[in-house]
C-alpha cells in the first residue's frame, strides 16, 4: 500500500485507539480525505463502533436492540480498508519510537497516533456492592438493565444528563426511580434555575420521586437485599438498584504513563497535536483550546467528539483549518429532547423566546452582553442559527 505525502511528514500507518465517534470519524476521514497507507482502529469495547447515546435511552429500555445501535455496517470498515480491532485494550505508548502495545502483547509501530479514549464514569468512594452500577458503555446498560427489570426500583445518585435520562428510560420499565441530587436543582452545571425546574416537573408528572439538596452520607446494602442510602439530614431511601451517575473523568491512563501532557484530558493545542510528536487526541479525552489564551475546555457530547475527530484526522494529514467549532449535544427524557450548545455557567444571564414551563422555547444565555449559550426545547431550526453566532468558549 502507497504512503501520502503531508506537508509535514510522510505517513504510512496511522494508528487510533478508540472505537468511540471522535476516533470512528478520524478512521473515516482519513480515508474520505484520501490516505491511502495503513488505519488502525482499536477499541477495548468488544463492538464494533456504536452510538453512545443509546445508552441510556433505547438500547438501555431494550427497544433498540444491540445490532441496531451500530454506528455503521461492518462492510463499512472493510470497503474503507480500515483495521478494526474490537476487544483489544491499547496498555502501553512508546513516544520515542513510536510504538503502541496492546493487551495483547502486540506491538503497532505508527507514524501518527489518535488518542480518541473518552472518559469513563466518576465513582464515588465508598460506594459499590452488587446493587451499584455506573453506565458509559453497551455492556453497561446491559447489566443495568437486568437489574432494574429484575428488582423493580432505581436510585439514581446525580441528577445531570445522564441521571435524568436513565430515571426516565427506567420508568418506562415499570421501576420505581428515586432521583437523588446533590445541588438545589437538577442539571444545574448546564441549565438555568427555570429549566430545572420544568425538567424535575417532567419527572415528577411521570412518578420520579426527584429530591434536591441531598448531601449523602453512606450507601449500605440492607439485610433484604436492597441498598439504603442515608443523607446528612437523616433522610433515607431504598432501592433494588442503585446508579452512580455523577459525572465523566476523561480517560488518560495510557497517555499520562506515556509522559504525555495532561490536565482535565489530554492536552492539545488548536490542531489536536499533543505535548509528543505524531501523537494527537480528540473527543472526550481531550482537552483544547478555546478562543482566548488562558480558556481551554473538554467537551462531552456526541457531535463535538465527531468533529474533534474529524479535525484530527484533517490535522494528521496536516490539512486543518482552525478548529471554531461551539460543542453542541442534546438530550431525550419522555419524548422531550432539549438541545444545548455553547459553554454556560450558573451565572449566566437569559435571554427567553418562547415558554420555558410550555416545553417550547430558547433560552440564550449571555456574559458581558454577549451570546455564549443556548438551551431549547421543540425549537431546533432556531437553536442551529443561534449556535452559529456563539462566542467560541
Ligand atoms: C450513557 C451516555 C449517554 C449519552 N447521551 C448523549 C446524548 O444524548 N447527546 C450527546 O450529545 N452526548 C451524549 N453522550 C456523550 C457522548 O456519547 C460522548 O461525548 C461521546 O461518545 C464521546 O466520544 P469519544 O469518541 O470521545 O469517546 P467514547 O465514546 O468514550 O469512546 C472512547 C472509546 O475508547 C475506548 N478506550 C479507552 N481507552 C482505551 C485503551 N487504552 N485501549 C483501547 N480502547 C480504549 C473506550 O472503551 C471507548 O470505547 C452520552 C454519553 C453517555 C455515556
């Protein structure tokens, strides 16, 4: 197989580790973009590329089975010539001379690298037991849903994206769902005070007991075989199933042990190259630049580790144009999807369209008279033109 030549450098192997969408797209736009040497695709999941976001919605409430959740055809991988291989966990990064060692005990050598690992689910100390779960991959939802079908009620520990959807796909299950939240109100990183509370009526109106200000003290497993989660202020509560949902940590084992920079992800600059040459990373596990010197950000949705990928790709072919893209992702509960771009913080002010307690709406919010967010719901031709006008966080 023939190399392409780059303004940089001559590659014949380029290697991916991560089957998520940013290294999926890389893979994919290596190809689009013409590269003609060798791609590399791994992934420790043991399914070929899926979409993550099933996880917590269709795939976790059964109704879109495993094989439907896949992100392309299997022929797909093949026609492009791309090397997929599922099951295999990337342990080892050897800057120097370019080599990367898999469980597997094979060695790759590469003349550019991807680092598209993602991140995995916070765990909170102290609390595990058969009855605890924590949800970021297929396999995951799997167990979790056995659980729930099979003992009939959820605690969610964490009231963010993922909490909230779960609770909702476990009502569909017919369980009963507590949702236990640490702060004043649900999704409150992401979302203004009146969208919180739309969003926890939503759940109250579909029998999610939602309980805010929850400072927990202790998780134990009872003598009937359910756990008991106790707060400072003396509440309980009991359930078959408990998830942790408390958030991500992105996933740099293997390039802190490599030496490589990192600091809340993988450290990259506005091309996705890293602190070692020939190694770039994208998606969840990166951590990039934003539009002024001293901000940077790691984004958590979907569509931005897709772009990321492709961004990395473009780069590694050394053909990237300034990355300028506004992170953007969306999340499904009951029927309602609410769409989210930009970076906004608790502090933001609102500017409202529409009716925030009708579940139709935008809410722009603003810093120093300028738009740096959007949140709607039932609006999403309104909230693609308004996110082309975000200030880059
Ligand atoms: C349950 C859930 C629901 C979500 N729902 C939404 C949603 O509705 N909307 C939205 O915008 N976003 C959603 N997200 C976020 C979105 O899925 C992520 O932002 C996106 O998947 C990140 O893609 P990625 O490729 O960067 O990383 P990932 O998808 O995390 O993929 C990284 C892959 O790399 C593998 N890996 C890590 N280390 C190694 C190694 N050393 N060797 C081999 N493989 C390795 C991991 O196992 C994983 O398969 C959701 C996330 C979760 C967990």
């Amino acid at each position: 197989m023939s190399a392409v030549s780059n303004s940089a450098t001559e590659l014949s192997t380029v290697v991916i580790v991560g089957t998520g969408i940013a290294g999926a797209s890389a893979a994919q736009t290596l190809r689009s973009e013409g590269f003609r040497g060798r791609v590399v695709l791994i992934g420790d999941e043991p399914s070929p590329p899926y979409r993550r976001p099933t996880v917590s919605k269709d795939l976790l409430s059964g109704a879109t089975p495993a094989e439907k959740t896949a992100l392309k055809p299997d022929s797909f991988w093949r026609e492009r010539d791309i090397e997929l291989i599922t099951g295999a966990t990337a342990v080892a990064l050897d800057t120097g001379t370019r080599c990367l060692t898999l469980s597997s005990g094979e060695s790759l050598y590469f003349d550019a690298l991807l680092l598209a690992t993602g991140g995995r689910a916070r765990r909170l100390d102290g609390v595990s037991g058969a009855h605890v779960f924590t949800l970021r991959s297929m396999g995951d939802a799997d167990s979790l849903r056995e659980s729930i079908r099979r003992t009939g009620s959820l605690l969610v520990i964490g009231g963010g994206l993922i909490g909230c959807e779960v609770a909702a796909t476990a009502r569909s299950l017919g369980a009963e769902v507590t949702v236990l939240e640490r702060d004043r109100s649900l999704l409150s990183r992401i979302v203004p005070p009146e969208v919180s509370t739309m969003i926890a009526s939503l759940h109250s109106e579909n029998g999610v007991d939602v309980c805010t200000d929850v400072a927990l003290s202790s998780l134990e497993a009872t003598d009937g075989g359910t756990a008991r989660a106790t707060a400072d202020d003396g509440r309980t509560w009991s359930a078959g199933t408990v998830l942790v949902s408390v958030g991500a940590v992105p996933e740099v084992t293997l390039a802190v042990a490599a030496g490589l920079r990192a600091d809340n992800g993988i450290t990259v600059d506005e091309q996705f190259r890293t602190s070692a040459d020939g190694v770039f990373a994208a998606g969840d596990a990166a951590n990039i630049p934003g539009a002024h010197d001293d901000e940077r950000y790691r984004s958590e949705h979907w569509n931005s580790a897709q772009a990321q990928g492709i961004a990395a790709a473009q780069s590694i072919l050394g053909k990237s144009e300034p990355f300028t893209d506004v992170p953007w992702g969306w999340s499904t509960q009951y029927g309602h999807t609410v769409q989210f771009a930009g970076v906004t913080r608790f502090d933001d002010d609102y500017v409202v369209r529409g009716s925030i307690a009708d579940r139709d709406f935008t809410a722009v919010a603003v810093r120093e008279d300028i738009p740096v967010g959007v949140i709607a719901v039932g609006r999403p031709k309104e909230l693609r033109t308004l996110r082309m006008r975000l200030r880059r966080p």
